[in-house]
C-alpha cells in the first residue's frame, strides 16, 4: 500500500484504528493493481475533490445550470443486470424461486480473475459512508473501494458521510464492504467489456464484488446491492430491511402526522405515493425498521438521496421533483439527452420542445438513428435516472435524519392489477397484513417486458434482493409484528382497476384520498366494511374526503360500487396463484396458509350467500 498512497492519505487510514479495514484496502490493491490510491474523509475540501475530479477526469460533463452535471454509463448498461447478479452461498445451498445462486468458491475465482488488473492505470478510491442516520442504532458502516469518480459523487448525494462513524466502530469488523471498478473504458468514458460484467453479493464476508459496469444499481454498492446485504443481517437477527418508501401523511386540517411506510414494485406507484400532495418525504426506496422503545415500530431511510427514474417527471404528474429539477442545485443527470448544455428526457411534458438532436447513452445523436441491432435509439433510456438529495425537495420530512427514525403507524402495499383487488383494504390483523404483502402482484404492461396482463408474484416488492430463504423472510415478518405493544395497521391499494372495457377505474390523484382513508382508520376516524380480503371503506366517508381534498371532483354511489365490489372468483383465481408458489416453498409459516383458508372460505361464503361472482359493497 505505501508505494501506491501519501502519507496524508495513509494517515487518514490509520486514524480508524481498524485492520480489518487495512486488510480490505490491501487486498484490493493486490488484486487490481491501481496506479495510485486516493482516501477521503468526510471533510468539506475531500467531498468538493471527489465533484472536482468525476468532471476533470471526464466521468461526468457540466451542464449550463449551475449545479448540473450529467454522466454516461454505456449503451449496453442502463439497468441492473439481473442475469449477472447473484449472491454467493457455499455448495448445497440455495434461494427461493430461481434467484441467482453461484457456489461461492466458484464465483470467487471467476470475479477475482475479471477484477484481476482491473485498475491498472487509474486511481483506487476508498470512501466510507453510513446507511441511516449518523449515531444511529439503526445504522451500517460502510466501506466502498471503486475507480469510478462518478460512482463516488453519486454516493456523496445518496449517502451520509460515514468517516467518523468508522471511528465509533464498536465491533471493528461489523460493516459492509464493496470493491467496484469501471473496467476498461472506451473514448466516451463507458464501459467496454460489459459481457464479462458481474455483480456477486457475498453475505458471508458482508461485501459485495461488482465489476465491468457504471449503471448504479451494479455499480453503488451503498444501493440495492446494500439492501441484499441488510435483509440478510436483519433476518439473521431481530429487525427488518425492506423495499420501502417513508412519508408522513397529514388529515384535511393538518391537525397531525402520520408516517406510513409503503412496499410497491417497479411502475407500481411507490414514488406517487410517498410524494402525494400534502405529505412530506423521509425516504423513497429502502427502510430499516427496529422496535423503539415503547415497542412501537420505527424506521429510518438508509440514504439521504434519491437515485430516481427520469422518465415522466413533468410539472403536472410530478410537480415537487420537476421544479427540484429544474433549479440550481447539485444533481446529476444519467443517460439523458443533452442539447446546448441543457437535459431533456422522455415524458417531460407538452410545454417542452425536444431537440431533434444532441448527445445520448449512444453517443452523438439524431432522431430516427438505430442501433447496431437495427432498434431505434430513443432520445433517452427509458431508464434514465436523476441523483439528488431529499433536502432540495420542498417536501423533504422534518425528521428525515433523525436518530431514532419515526414512528410507523401505517405500511401500505401495492401492485399492478387490472381486475381483482379494491383500490384499498385494511388488513383485519398483522399476519393478514403480511400475507396481503406476501401476495403482491404486478401485470406487465406493453411498455415493459412479456405479454401484458402477465402477473409477476413480488412478495413486499422484495423479491429480486431477499437472499434468505422466502420462508424464513416471511416467518420474521410475522414474529417482528407479533412483538410490538403497537403494530402498525396494514393496507393493501391498487391503482389500476379496469372495467369490462379496460378503462381505469381510479383517477390517476385518487390514490390521495385512499391514503386520506387510510391515515384516517389509524386514528380510528372511520368505520369499515368488514369482508374476508379486509376491511373496505364506507361511501360516505369517500365522498366527504373526495369533496373536501379536491375542487370539482364528485365521487359518485355507482364509482363506489364498481371500484369496491368483490370480484369473487378473481381472488379465488389469485389465490390459486398463490397456493401453487407456495408451495414449492419449504417450511412456509403456518400463518400463511391459515390466512389463505381463511379468506377462500369466507369468500366461497359470501358467493353461496348472494349467488354472485361480483358482490357490491352496497350489498355488505
């Protein structure tokens, strides 16, 4: 190490008192060979050199907008590589429904030799962050070694300073360590050998390998790669890490606060919700969540940023992000198009002229161009993504860093479904409100992948990064809730309920007044429908929060009555759904299929009762 760092940098190392950090930086040095190391602290001078240097070493641009910069990753690396992403158990063992399992001496041996002289020629960088609050309970130390300047701006926007929590350390071992490199890069700054890109989570050593990949969710260990790592440590001991916003919600006369948590899978509405008009933001991707101490149920947001899609971001679907944009402010822009130093994106809004050309993830750009497959190349990646933190939001919460986190009152769940599930249900217990997340579906639709109306089973949106078996996650789920004084109430929404004509059901705003209801019902504000599937809404309570929350917006008796019926036989349908996934789970809590009898039986009930398929609410 000492022929390749200054002794001010050793010296920065050297303060941690920590040779398990030592011994990872050397290893890593070993291994990729760097021509020099660079270590940064949390001071002001080292996080404004690490901006300074992603934009002079060419790994991000300036745009016209003080504050803005823009940074490319590389045609073929716009998302995370799920086929190259797996996680690293010993020989034997395996993870629930097919995800990614490389025996660990294997994959070892084949990432050490693509990450073998990976940073001949460039700069290592050792940089130390926290996931969640500083002098936090909550918290995790993390370690991250990359050649990517780009990678390290970014975690300075999304993460908070970690350098002098290293010094708390109390277990000196007991943090998260990730090495990342580039790899080879072309003229443009992107990654050239994306085919020998790889991404291997290592739960036994709490370190994550990633090499051959910019794009962040491969390349920002402290992100999703992160939210493996914690799942596995939280189900390993006695609290939760899960795909989740935090926001506060607020009744009609903003006499209180109500933090709910909320689980939805990709084009679900998680970031609709978390940012409705009213609430205010602590986090809008990933929750740790802890007993406090009068055994309530409290989480914090392990970032302090958001790392989010671009795509659709316009003045009237997203008007609180949309200004954050298009303001002076630190932001990075990815795999944008930009034309004379300004960034433009797909969906940005009718008010926007969109340049015809410019430069893109392809390079130098014009419409109409295709790619060497013969696939036209779109102005943007429908993927592009914007980096900025949540303080530069109007709505940013108060308590977004604080210690303890915030108490979690309420936790929804969501998906994409176009003809079973209400637009909200409460859940009648806690381990009904599991199996409600358990149950999560999502349709494709014809902008993504495979035929539409295919569902996709993603139990808590979690699905991609629980590295612990599907039963053990879920029977800690149930003993977490099960050990509150006070649990939080549990309610499953869906947004895209369609008639017989495929017209949706639901205005794209209407999700406000569900969440209205739903803070509601945590302060025991209204009365409910009790029905096998949870308890549903009255209509007079739906019409006064429709009258009140908007302006010229009438909720009709028969928009009730076709939103809230019971569609018995496409829950009895999900259910069948569910029981065959299941049931290739071994050692699936008891809980589960108890709730799924449950509701089977009450709902054959209910169908023998009224002789109907589809039961209105009315009719309850």
């Amino acid at each position: 190490m000492k022929s390749k760092i200054t002794k001010s940098d050793q010296a920065k190392l050297d303060a941690l008192n920590n040779p398990k950090v030592l011994d990872v930086v050397n290893q890593a040095i070993e291994l990729m060979k760097p021509n020099d190391v660079m270590v940064f602290d949390d001071s002001p001078e080292d996080i404004e050199k690490v901006r300074t240097l992603a934009i002079e070493r060419g790994e991000e641009k300036k745009l016209a907008m003080e504050g803005h910069t823009v940074h490319y990753d590389s045609y073929h690396d716009q998302a995370r590589d799920k086929p190259h992403t797996a996680t690293l158990l010993p020989a034997g063992e395996s993870l629930s429904r097919g995800l990614n399992v490389v025996e660990r001496e294997t994959g070892l041996k084949e990432i050490y030799s693509f990450m073998d002289g990976a940073m001949r020629g460039k700069t290592m960088i050792v940089r130390f962050f926290c996931l969640g609050p500083t002098n936090s309970r909550f918290s995790i130390s993390a370690l991250q070694i990359t050649d990517s300047f780009y990678v390290a701006h970014s975690e300075d926007i999304l993460y908070r300073p970690g350098y002098e929590e290293f010094k708390r350390l109390e277990d000196k071992d007991n943090f998260f360590y990730f090495w990342h490199s580039a790899g080879e890069l072309d003229e443009n700054n992107t990654t050239k050998n994306v085919a020998n890109r790889r991404i291997y989570v290592d739960p036994l050593e709490n370190r994550v390998l990633s090499v051959n990949n910019q794009y962040a969710g491969n390349s920002l260990a402290c992100k999703k790669l992160a939210l493996r790592l914690g799942i596995y440590r939280a189900n390993h001991e006695d609290w939760l890490t899960e795909h989740m916003f935090i926001s506060a919600f607020y009744p009609l006369d903003e006499s209180r606060k109500t933090y709910f948590s909320g689980a939805y899978p990709s084009a679900c509405g998680k970031t609709s919700t978390a940012m409705l008009p009213g609430a205010t933001i602590v986090g809008d991707d990933i929750a740790y969540l802890r007993e406090g101490e009068e055994g309530e149920m409290r989480g914090v947001n392990i970032e302090r940023g958001v790392f989010g899609i671009i795509r659709d971001v316009n003045p009237d679907d997203d008007p609180l992000i949309f200004k954050a944009l298009s303001n002076p402010k630190e932001i990075i822009f990815s795999n944008i198009l930009t034309a004379d130093g300004k960034p433009y994106w797909l969906g940005m809004g009718d008010g926007v002229d969109v340049p015809a050309s410019g430069y893109n993830h392809a390079g130098e750009w014009q419409q109409g161009d295709v790619d060497a497959a013969g696939k036209e190349i779109r102005l943007t990646h429908p993927n592009a993504r914007y980096t900025l933190r949540i303080s530069e939001l109007e709505n940013a919460d108060e308590k977004r860093d604080a210690p303890e986190g915030v108490p979690i009152e309420g936790i929804f769940y969501g998906g994409r479904d176009s003809d079973t599930n209400v637009p909200v249900a409460e859940s009648l217990s806690w381990e009904h409100g599991v199996f409600m997340g358990a149950t999560i579906e999502s349709e494709t639709t014809s902008a993504t992948l495979g035929a539409t109306g295919q569902r996709k089973s993603s139990p808590m949106a979690n699905m991609d990064f629980v590295i612990v078996p599907l039963a053990q996650y879920l029977r800690n789920h149930l003993k977490f809730g099960r050990g509150l004084k006070k649990c939080p109430r549990v309610f499953a929404t869906n947004y895209f309920l369609k008639n017989a004509d495929g017209k949706y059901l639901n205005g794209i705003m209407d999700k406000r007044v569900w969440a209205l209801w739903a803070e509601g019902r945590v302060h025991g504000d209204y009365e409910a429908i009790e029905t096998p599937v949870g308890y549903i809404p009255l209509y007079e309570d739906l019409k006064y929060l429709f009258d009140n929350a908007f302006e010229d917006r009438a909720y009709t008796r028969a928009e009730y009555a076709e939103q809230f019926s019971l569609r018995i036989a496409k829950y009895l349908e999900k259910f069948q759904r569910m029981e065959a996934l299941y049931k290739q789970e071994p050692n699936m809590p008891e809980e589960f299929w108890s709730e799924l009898k449950r509701q089977r039986k009450g709902l054959e009930e209910l169908r023998e009762k009224f002789g109907e398929d589809v039961i209105s609410p009315v009719e309850l």
